[in-house]
C-alpha cells in the first residue's frame, strides 16, 4: 500500500489508472495500454521529447545555485526570456524574477498588486484553481481544491482566507451538468463592476472555460 497522500481530481469509486511511462501525447498504463493524455502535464512538446530530454539533461549538469548567489545561468535565461516574451516592448517591462512552483509566482503577484494599490480584496472567477498556498489558495474557489483541510471525523474544514475575494461567474456551459443558457456576457457579468470596484487584482485562468 502506497504511503503517498493522493490528491487526485478523479471521480467516483474506480482505483486511478498507474500511469508507467509516456512518450507524445501517451501516457502508458500498467495494465499495457496507451491513453491520450488531454491534460497539460506534458508540456508543450508531449511527453519525453528528446529536446526537453537533453535540456533537463544539461541543467542536471550545471549547479545548484541559491537565490541569493550571482549565477551566469540564471543571468542568461532571464535575458532569453525578456528576448522571447518581451521583445519590443522594452518600455514597461523591467526585470525577470524566477519561481520555484505557480503557487509561488501568484502569490508574489497578488502581494505586488495589494501592496501597489492598498487594496486587499482579490478577485477570480467561479471554479477557480490558483495554487495552494498563501495568497493564490484563497483564490482556488473550485470545489474540489477549496483549500480545505482533511478532518478525522469526516469532512473538511477551511482555513481563515488571508483576504477578501470576490467571485465572478463562470462562462456558460463550464459546470458539468448545469443546463446551457446560452446567458450573454452582459446579463451574467451584469454584477461585474461592483464586484471589482474595491479589487487589488483579478486573476483569471485561461483554461477555465471548459466544461468540468
């Protein structure tokens, strides 16, 4: 029996399928078959592509430097960024600052924008999932991933929210089950202005959208 605390997002009573390796968009199964894989946790170039293969294999390489050191590596890829996502737009952006996980990154972001407009509520949109941690746990509203922590008697219980959020709606067609209204934006974002009014930032998930 496995030690590991599973947080897995799959439904009903049936045991995960043990994923065994991967190559493209596959994933290999123990049981011998092979499954698309339609979520994003291959990275853009599917699973054990060899150009992420070997560039893996060169930053194992190289050493393991800490934050607060001076590292030409570091240097550089931020310099490669600021070539590949910003290029001619060298008038707002200024610097590059590297995470070690998504919840990391918005929860600097969200303190940024508190701390810039003296605002703490934050806003994000219905089913949300943001992280983990701090900041961005208060933003994951989705049910599943609430922020909620296991009880021994059943259950789950919540933490204090570290700031007032504000919820929009999801798009239409996004909750599983729920009838399609074909709403126009106008009438279900109609609250919209209101609800942003007092907001520090609105932080929203691209690929909230779908139907879950």
């Amino acid at each position: 029996m496995s030690r590991l605390l599973r947080t897995g997002l799959n439904a009903g009573e049936a045991a995960p399928m043990a994923v065994v390796g991967g190559e493209g968009v596959y994933f290999h199964l123990s049981d011998g078959r092979k499954l698309i894989d339609g979520s994003n946790t291959g990275g853009g170039l599917g699973h054990r592509h060899p150009a992420m293969v070997e560039a893996i294999r060169r930053a194992a390489d190289t050493p393991v430097v800490n934050e607060g050191w001076t590292w030409v590596g570091r240097e550089q890829a931020a310099d490669d960024l600021m070539v590949t996502a910003f290029k001619g737009e060298d008038d707002w952006v200024g610097a590059v600052r590297f995470c070690i996980s998504g919840s990391e990154a918005n929860d600097m972001a969200l303190s940024l924008c508190q701390a810039l407009t003296q605002r703490p509520a934050l806003a994000t949109r219905e089913r949300a999932y943001h992280g983990i941690t701090g900041l961005s746990r208060s933003m994951t509203v989705q049910p599943q991933w609430h922020g909620g922590l296991a009880v021994h008697a059943g259950g789950s219980k919540l933490p204090a929210p570290m700031a007032p959020v504000r919820i929009l709606p999801a798009p239409d067609g996004a909750i599983y089950g729920a009838p399609a209204n074909n709403t126009p934006p106008s009438e279900y974002l109609a609250d919209a202005t209101r609800l942003l009014s007092d907001t520090a930032a609105t932080i929203i998930d691209y690929t909230q959208g779908g139907i879950y």
